[in-house]
C-alpha cells in the first residue's frame, strides 16, 4: 500500500513519514529527495515551481513507486501534492493509494517553518497555503497539535486500512 502524506511546508509530512521507518512494515520515502537541484536552486531563491518544473519530480517518484510493486513493504510518502493533478500524477498505475492530508493552521505553519532549517524559504509558502486543493481523495487528520499524538493517529488509519485490505 502507499500512504501519502501531504500538505503545505511544516505540515509534519517528514517528521511523521520518518516516525514510521520504525515499523518493519512500513518504508518512508522523503518526496524532496526527488526534486532536481534546479528546482532545488528555484525554490531557495524565493521563485514557486511551475507545474512544468514539478511534473518531472512527481513521475520520478511515482516511478519509484512503481518499480517496488511487487514488495511486502507499504510506503509512506512525504510530498506536498498541492493539487488534485498531482496527486492523480503520483498514484499512476498504482493500487491502494491513500492520501492524508496533514491540515495544520496558517499559523502553526509559519511558526514550524521559522524553526527548521530547510531549503524552502518561508517567502514561498503563503503560495503553498493558497494553491492547496482539496479533494474526495483526502483524508484529513489535523496536524496543529503535538506532532507525537498526530502520527499516533495517523498510525492508527494506515492500521485500519491495512486491517481492512487484509
């Protein structure tokens, strides 16, 4: 199975992606570590991507996915799939994708960014925030409160969908 984690930046997608590398069932896999060092250089100038500059990172990691098809391991994915499109783009020929949305508020967002240190810069995600689409595909776990309890409730879902596919 594939369990996507989403969101806007500071949303708690890695930080509970790598909670779950713990678990021998399960495999994170860090959606950033696919993007070009020219989308890389972009973003850490202040300039959004396009959807020309994201859709080679998305097939790349819908890709990858697709060639660990036939592995007992079920992945976890930390990537902010902004949009439905990308989302449809990343669950290409692929069964039993889930994807959570890690809503967390505004300002919960600026306040994790401003602590982290990473190469996309608080200037672009105002821009994240607003292009966010929702969609029947997601569902939707808050992430505002302590960042142990949401993957504790995260844990439990993946579980239940697991269970249920057994």
């Amino acid at each position: 199975m594939y369990f996507f984690l989403v969101g806007p930046a500071g949303s708690g997608k890695s930080t509970i992606g790598e909670k779950f590398n713990r678990l021998k069932l399960f495999r994170h896999i860090e959606g950033d570590k696919f993007h070009s060092k020219k989308n890389i250089k972009k973003m850490v100038v202040g300039k959004a991507l396009t959807y020309k500059d994201r859709k080679p990172w998305l097939n790349k990691i819908n890709f990858f996915l697709r060639s660990k098809k036939n592995t007992n391991i079920n992945y976890v994915i930390s990537c902010s799939a902004l949009k439905k499109s990308y989302r449809s783009l990343l669950s290409k020929k692929l069964d039993n994708c889930y994807f959570f949305y890690l809503k967390c508020s505004d300002k919960e967002l600026f306040i994790r960014n401003s602590r982290r240190n990473h190469f996309f810069p608080i200037s672009l995600l105002n821009n994240q925030i607003k292009n966010f689409e929702f969609s029947k595909d997601l569902i939707i776990i808050k992430s505002t409160s302590n960042i142990n309890k949401v993957y504790l409730i995260t844990k439990k879902k993946f579980f239940n969908l697991l269970n249920k596919k057994l």
